[in-house]
C-alpha cells in the first residue's frame, strides 16, 4: 500500500505564473505543477509527483512487454565506439551522436539507441535457430544532441525510452513478434488513455520499410498525419495520395494566349475552370543528370520522398538549370518538350483524357491536349503529398487531417545489423545465417507530455486515474480546526483501505490555494472536507476531468467509492465517471 502523500511535506513547488519560454501547454503545466524542472536546454530534473507518473509509465510498459513475453534487461548508457564503426553508423548518425573519449583515448558515445549494443551483447551466445526467438527490453535514459530541444518532455535530448529488440530465424517468425509488439504498443496507448492512430510510416511500396509509428492526436504535434473513420492513418509525407484530378474537355487541343499567367492558381481563373483540371509542372533531374519533367493535378503538390522513390537522386532544377535546357517556368506542358526530356505524371491523371497545361512558350497554354494522342508520358507513379479530403486508399471515403506527436515505432529491421556486424547463428539446414531482427520503441517520457497535451485544461493538468501521481486528493479547509483535519486524515485512510493512492493538501494554505494547486495538479477526484459540511455529515466531492462537483454523505462515501476502486483495478482509464453519472 502506497503510503499517503502528504502535500505539506512534498516537494512540490507549484508556480502561479506560465513561465516565458514554454509554448505548449504540456511543457508550460509539467513546469507550473511542480512535476520538472530545467536544467539546461533539453535536459530536466523529475521532482517527486513527476517521478510517481513517469514510473506508473514505465511500469505499464513494463508489464505489457513482459506479458508479451519480452524479457527486461540493462545495457550501458556510455557505448563503445568500436561496435558503432562496425554498422557504420559512427559516420552515418551524425551531430546528434554524442561522443567522448575516456581517459586512455578510447572512444565512446552516449546511447541514442540499442542496435549495436545489443547485437554485441548477443551475437556469441545466441547461436543457434533452437533459441530463437528472443525478444529483450530495458528502459532507460537516451541521449540525442538534438538540434532544436523544445517542448518540454516531447523533444528533449536526455529522455527516458523503452526500447526492444527481437531476434529471429524467420521472416515469419519476425512478423509474429512484430505483430505481438504492436498489439502491446495499442494497449499501452489505451491505458495512457491517449487518442491516437497507428500510422504507416512509409507507403509499403516496394523497397519501402515496414514499420508502423503510434501517433497521439493533438492540435501542436510535430507530425502531419491523414486518418480516416475506418482505421486507415497514415504519414502526409508517405501515405497514398488518390485525389480527383478532372478534365477540361475541348474539342482537340488548342493553344490559347494565356499573357502573365505563370501559376496554377492563374491559368485556373484565366480559363474559369477548377485546378483540378489544371495539370502542374515540376522539372528535376535524375542522379545522371538526365531531365526529368513531373506532372500533378493542380491543387496537389510534388512529394519530395515520392518523387525519389520514382527517379532516384532526384533534385528541382534551379531557373538557370531549367533555362538552358530549354524549359518554360510557367508554362511547362508534355507537348513539344526538348528531345530527351522523360515525362512523369502523377497515377490519379492516367484517366483523365484531356490536359490544361503549359505550352512550352512564354504566354501561352494547350487546353484539350489528349494524353496519348498529342502527348505520350514515360512513366506513372504515386507523386502527390496527400492532404485532406483526399479518398482513403483503404475505403474511399475522404481523408482527415490531424497533428500527430510519435509516441512509439515498430520497426522490421531484417538483417541490417547482424550482417555488418557478423551476427549469425546457426539455422537447421546446418548453414549459418544472419539474425533477422526488429526493433521497437516507446518514448516513455514523451508519453507523458503527450497525455498532458490531450488531457489538460486553463486551470491545470487533467491525469487519467492510470498515471496520475494519485487517484484522491483529500482536501481538508480550515486546517487548524480540531475536527476537519482528523475527519480529512479518516477520510484518507479509508479511502487507502479500499486501494486507492491518496493525497491529502494539509497545508496551511487558503482554501482558494489549495482548490488551484488541485486543479494544476490535476488530481483525478477531490474530496473536499470542510467545517460546515462535516457539521452536516457531508463531504464535497470534485470529478477533474468535468469539473462536477456533488456533496456525498461521509457515511457512505467509502462505500459509494467502492465500483470505482473496482474499476481502478480492473484497468478502467476514468474510473470515477461512474460516480457522477
Ligand atoms: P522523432 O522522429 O520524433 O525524432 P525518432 O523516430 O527519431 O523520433 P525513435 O528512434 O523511433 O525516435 O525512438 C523511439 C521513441 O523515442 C519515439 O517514438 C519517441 O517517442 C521517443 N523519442 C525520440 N526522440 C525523442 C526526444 N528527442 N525526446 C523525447 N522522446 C523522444
Ligand atoms: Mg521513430
């Protein structure tokens, strides 16, 4: 039994005002709750309610890996060089990487993550396909030189994470683990209470990764994400992109005089028809060298990855690039291109027979120019950035937009670090083979920024019972009278007695103080204990999360908390909702 927390004796300094640097409201309220402190850019101090919510944290993590049958370890923060320049990434991580040398000249570097460590660790006593699979874990501080800490918790340079790592012999057996772990990441998204969406990273494609990213929604998240009713997320980077491009029919092509139009925007309202029906032009070149002339309906815009998913290496040409070789900013079109120039178009103008596009000359455009007739294109791909409004690629209906924080990411690693790194074991065909192995992380401290964005409110933090740093807050008012305070300290110890965590605000502070540190905290339930309630047999009982506040018989009230203890330990994320209901 958790004992009770006695507010006068907690270090917890609550502040009155925002402090200045902190835009977002979980950084601003962690801060202002007394929960962290700065220490330095990226860096912060847990103080003692903060602790009690990151370790409810880690140990729901905890639990849901071990219930996957992932093992917990502990590997060294401080890592050797050695393994780094062994998977090549001592030159490839770069700046964030950060690195030291001990006092015999030896390198190291601070762990930003495990593959190497790990795969050291293993690879000469994981040797053969009978003791595969393993999955290990720990959670523990990381370290990434971030260029741009911010936002609290949610881009710090020392952070807490849980990362995994699973070994396999099969591709099977892999997507196996994969799917267990991604099972654990969606119930400790429920049981954070978060709202969030599984997000495919990368489109699937052919060459693509597979790995799936756990988005919380929330209005300042870092990531842009499209989602759908049916399940379907994804990346706005990497999702598909299927939008309706239309068509301008014409009776054949014809040239019209289009003087200072040079935007989509501009040819549109020229011609008097939507940009859909207004195909843009981008033009790169390839890794050789070679032009390359991108086509996309008008109201979408050129994806960077996709564009060198299509044509690898490929860069915009600069105004002078474009100059010499004889291209119209503009008024590019696939009629009448310099001889050599390969013509790409985005999948969703395949059907649409007819094109408004750039005519190669200065002031001029083609409507009606037929694809396959007055024009041929080389090549057809996924080029668009998808935005919202878009059809789900998985069930049609439009797309919706939304900012995403990244919680966690499953990751198919395949034989990446067991072959740089001579990882292998022996399989039943008697042959030696490279691990195949997946990673997964969760960001622990992250988690709890995340959960304050999408849970808090003008007065404070509003924590879901699962992680708040109690469930009940007794909040005892004129404390110098002889028989609130041990009315309070009963009430407390009951409420202990049926298995809750219990605060209690015995500080000789005015009611008003008390009631605005509560909310800031954001205690789960308040129950309120004052003279002239008690002199009736009552209690105020306060629910955060609505602010409903109802008096409960003091009698009783033990007795009436009992479901929601029950809740509380079933795994209920708002086990009081029930008592206002
Ligand atoms: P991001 O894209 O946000 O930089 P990442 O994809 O590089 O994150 P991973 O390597 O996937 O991060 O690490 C696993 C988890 O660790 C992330 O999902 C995230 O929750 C957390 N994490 C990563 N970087 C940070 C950071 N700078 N501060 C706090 N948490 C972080
Ligand atoms: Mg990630």
């Amino acid at each position: 039994m958790t004992a009770i927390m006695r507010m006068s004796r907690a270090y917890a300094p609550t502040l009155k005002e925002d402090p200045s640097d902190a835009e977002l409201a979980s950084h601003r309220l962690l801060l202002r709750a007394g929960m962290m402190r700065k220490n330095a850019a990226g860096l912060y101090s847990f103080l003692p309610l903060g602790m009690k919510v990151l370790n409810k944290v880690e140990a729901i993590v905890n639990e849901e890996m071990d219930n996957i049958g992932a093992q917990q370890i502990l590997m060294p923060f401080v890592q050797p060089a050695e393994i780094w320049h062994e998977s090549g990434r001592w030159d490839d991580y770069g700046p964030e990487l950060a690195r030291m040398t001990d006092r015999h000249g030896v390198e190291y570097c601070l762990g930003p993550t495990h593959e190497e460590l790990i795969t050291s660790l293993v690879r000469n006593e994981l040797r053969s396909y009978k003791q595969l699979p393993v999955s290990l874990y720990q959670t523990q501080v990381k370290f990434r030189d971030e260029i741009r800490p911010r936002f609290g918790l949610m881009r710090s340079r020392e952070f807490l994470m849980k990362d995994a790592y699973s070994f396999h012999a099969t591709q099977e057996s892999l997507q196996e683990t994969y799917d267990d772990m991604s099972g654990a990441y969606e119930r400790i998204c429920d049981r954070l209470g978060l709202v969030w969406r599984a997000v495919e990273a990368d489109s699937g494609q052919i060459g693509g990764k597979v790995t799936t990213e756990f988005m919380a929604l929330a209005e300042y998240g870092e990531a842009e994400i499209v989602h759908c009713e049916c399940g379907y997320a994804a990346d706005a980077e990497a999702g598909e992109c299927r939008c309706a491009a239309t068509m301008y029919e014409r009776d054949g092509m014809q040239k019209v005089s289009t003087p200072g139009v040079h935007t989509i925007e501009e040819l549109a309202t020229f011609l008097g028809i939507p940009e859909t029906s207004c195909m843009k032009a981008l033009s790169g070149k390839d890794a050789d060298g070679n032009i390359v002339v991108f086509f996309v309906p008008g109201d979408h815009e050129l994806n960077d990855i996709k564009a060198n998913r299509a044509v690898p290496g490929f860069e915009l040409l600069t105004d002078e690039e474009m100059e010499s070789a004889g291209l119209f900013k503009g008024s590019m079109g696939p009629v009448g291109l310099p001889e050599g120039v390969r013509v790409i178009a985005d999948w969703n103008l395949k059907d649409v027979a007819q094109w408004a596009v750039g005519a190669n000359e200065d002031g001029f455009h083609y409507v009606g120019a037929r694809n396959g007739v007055d024009f041929k294109v080389d090549g057809w791909a996924d080029l668009c950035e998808v935005k919202p409004g878009d059809a789900c690629p998985a069930c049609g209906k439009a797309l919706e937009g939304a900012r995403g924080i990244e919680v966690s990411q499953v990751f198919q690693l395949g034989t990446k670090y067991s072959e740089s790194m001579g990882a292998t074991f022996m399989d039943e065909d008697g042959t030696e083979k490279p691990f195949i192995m997946g990673c997964y992380g969760v960001g622990v401290s992250r988690s709890m920024a995340a959960v304050v964005e999408q849970y808090h409110d003008d007065a404070g933090i509003i924590w879901p019972a699962s992680i708040a740093p109690a469930h009940i807050c007794v909040v005892p008012l004129a404390v110098n009278d002889d028989t609130v305070h041990p009315a309070a300290q009963k009430i407390a110890e009951d409420l202990q007695a049926l298995g809750f965590e219990v605060a209690i605000d015995d500080r000789k502070e005015r009611a008003g103080v008390k009631f605005a540190d509560a909310d800031l905290i954001g205690w789960p339930l308040q129950v309120v204990v004052g003279k002239r309630g008690l002199a009736e047999g009552k209690v105020e009982v306060k629910l955060r999360r609505t602010g409903e506040k109802r008096d409960f018989e003091l009698d009783s009230l033990a007795s009436q908390l009992e479901g929601a203890a029950r809740a509380l330990h079933a795994g209920e994320v708002n086990p009081f909702d029930e008592l206002f209901a």
